[in-house]
C-alpha cells in the first residue's frame, strides 16, 4: 500500500464555547505562521461553556510563544498517527482491520480524502498501542 507515516505532537488548549473562541486562539497561531495540517475541536460535558481545541504542527519558537500565549500546551497523553497516501475504495476499512489485527483500541481516527489522496489522523491509548500501531502500518510498506 502506497503511504507515509508520521508521528505528530499534538498541542491542545480550552476555549470559550462561544462564537468567535475558536478564532481568538487561532489567531495569535497564523499571525506566528503556523500551517496547521490538523484542527479539531469538541464542547467539554464536563465544563459548560467551554470546548477544547487540539492542533498541530505547532513548529519553531516563535510558533510556540504564540501557542503558549493563548492557552496552548503539549498533550503528553495524546499522540497522533498521521497516515497520507493513495485513495482507493476501502482503504479506511483497510487501515481499522489492520489496526484491529494488531489488538489496537482506537482512541479516536480522523480520516479525509481529496483529489485522489487520503490523510487520516489515529490517536491509541497509549504510548505501548501507538508503538504497535507503527510497526503494524510500517509491515504493510513491505
């Protein structure tokens, strides 16, 4: 299978669940030049009136003051697996079966294609799983 395979930090920040949060923290992000490849945020059920965003790459240190600047901080417990490659029909199923093969629990996967190409982004539940999703996507290579 035609693909590239990425380990990618991840940095994560809380914002106001209103209209405009999301921008305020992203601002400081793209006035620093960061190209984020991955954005994804979610309302905290916990916490009423407040979401969390996670982001990446965050790169360099003048991306990092302004990341810091707003909230943003590693998230020690989360990294992403960052899949690209060729589209095909199937290749979500594909890429799950051989997670499922190797006994991995998905902690989350994030998948988009365009223009005849995929990126898919797959978080595990630990550094261990992460670890064994690597070498069971990188045998797929072979």
């Amino acid at each position: 299978m035609d693909f590239r395979l990425n380990r990618v930090q991840v940095w994560s920040a809380e914002v106001p669940d209103r209209p405009g949060g999301v921008a305020s923290v992203l601002g400081p992000l793209a006035e620093a030049g960061a190209n984020l490849e991955f954005i994804w945020t979610r309302r905290l059920d916990h916490r009423p009136g407040w979401g969390i965003i996670f982001v990446a790459p965050i790169t360099g240190p003048a991306q990092t003051r302004a990341a810091q600047s707003v909230g943003f901080a590693h998230t020690n417990d989360l990294i992403l697996l960052r899949i690209e490659g060729t589209d095909r029909p199937g290749v979500g199923h594909f890429l799950a079966a051989c997670l499922a093969q190797a006994g991995i629990n998905l902690r989350g996967l994030s998948m988009t294609a365009l223009g005849g190409r995929f990126v898919a982004y797959v978080a595990c539940d630990s550094a261990e799983d992460t670890a064994r999703a690597v070498q069971a996507l990188a045998a797929l290579q072979v």
